[in-house]
C-alpha cells in the first residue's frame, strides 16, 4: 500500500519567504507527526496531531512555525518569513493508533534550503 | 531531559564483517527503542522495535538488544554487505508521544 508522501521534495526558499509542506499520511492513520532533520544531525520533534488536534507542539522552534491538519488528514507544516537556520529536511510521519508504543511510519522529507 | 547518544558517529569496513553499533540513553524509563535506516535523500525505514519489556528483537542479518536499567542498545549487522551502507539512527519513545533520536551511526562497507 502507499507510505507517507511529502511534496515538495525539495524546497529553495529566500530569507522572508513564507512556504508550506505537505505531509500525506498513510490513510487510516489517527497520528501524525512533524519531525525537523539538520545536516549530520538525528530528526528533532516538532508537533504531534492526534485526528485533527494538536496535543503537543513543544517542539515548534519559534512562533514562524505552524502547522494545522484540518480535516484530520492531509497535514501542512507552513513556516513564515523563513531564515537560514530553518533549512533543514523535514519529516513527517503517521502512526495508525494513538498507542505510543505503535511505531511510525516516516515520509521521505521535504528538503528546505533558505538562501 | 533524555539524551541519546551513538558510537561511533561513522565506521568503514570491509564487506563479510560483522558489526557492533551501540545506543546509550540517559533516562531509562522508556516504553521502547526503535533503530532506523537512513538512505542519502530518503526518509527512514523501521528496522527493529523492541518493547521495554523485550531483551532483543532479530529480523535477518539483524540483532538488536536492549538493556533498559543500563540505558544501553546495540545493533549488531552479521555479514555485511555494500548494500547495508547508509545511516543507523535509534530512537527512544518515553511516555510522551515523540522520539528522541541520536545523531546516528554512517556506515560505508565496502567490496
């Protein structure tokens, strides 16, 4: 069956620029979860949505990032007036159930290079 | 704050050696330890996923052990092959939601 999709693969953004990513979990699947991946480093948690609430965004590095899952769906992860230490690959990734101890099923990743 | 840490950051090896990649965490209260694979440009793929409760979990070539009250993990990788070159990342589930990762094992084998 289809995986987690992302799009765009890859993001070049200037300084200023706002963008949003797209996260397309697999279907069926309750949770979901932003992850951000720095160059050489291990991903980072951002936020986490159980259906189309957001219990834990703890990790949103500053009040330029937002992100929303309306629907309980389709999740979009939009960063505004983006800056160079916001390039980064982020990743998303769904979980069927809300049972912590499920494992999660991880996208591809959205490169985001800011100029 | 739980910490994840991997030794060693990188390792080059000969193909047909057998590997050791070790996970250590700070706290060790912790609902289970998950290692991934990461391939350049691509997202990460489940490995193995031992529960707290589990010792070890094996799939193949794979062995992962656990050893929770010592806040330790290995992965061992019998044989290895060319095509077992990428990044070796473990994360730990705690009673929050999120992962906590390590900053992950780059492997080269070589013919």
């Amino acid at each position: 069956g289809a995986g987690v999709s992302q799009s765009p693969r890859y993001k070049v953004a200037k300084r200023g620029q706002d963008v949003a990513l797209r996260c397309d979990p697999i279907s069926g699947h309750v949770s979901l979860f932003w992850y951000q991946q720095a160059l050489g480093q291990g991903p980072e948690f951002l936020t986490y949505f159980q259906n189309e609430a957001q219990l834990d965004k703890s990790g949103l590095p500053s009040d330029r990032f937002f992100a929303e899952r309306p629907e309980g769906s389709v999740s979009t992860l939009k960063i505004q007036r983006t800056q160079q230490e916001d390039s980064a690959v982020y990743l998303c990734a769904s979980r069927q159930r809300v049972y912590i101890t499920d494992t999660q099923y991880f996208g591809p990743g959205t490169r985001l290079t800011v100029l | 704050k739980q910490e994840v840490t991997q030794i060693p950051a990188a390792l080059s090896v000969p193909e047909g050696e057998n590997l050791v990649l070790n996970c250590s965490f700070t706290d060790s209260a912790i609902y289970n330890l998950q290692w991934f694979r990461q391939d350049p440009g691509k997202g990460l793929t489940s490995l193995l996923l031992i529960q707290s409760s589990q010792r070890e979990q094996t799939s193949g070539r794979l062995n992962a052990s656990l050893d929770k009250s010592s806040g330790r993990s290995t992965l061992y990788i019998a044989a290895s092959q060319p095509g077992d070159s990428a990044t070796y990342l473990c994360a730990v589930k705690g009673d929050t939601d999120k992962l906590i990762f390590g900053t992950g094992t780059r492997l080269q084998v070589f013919p």
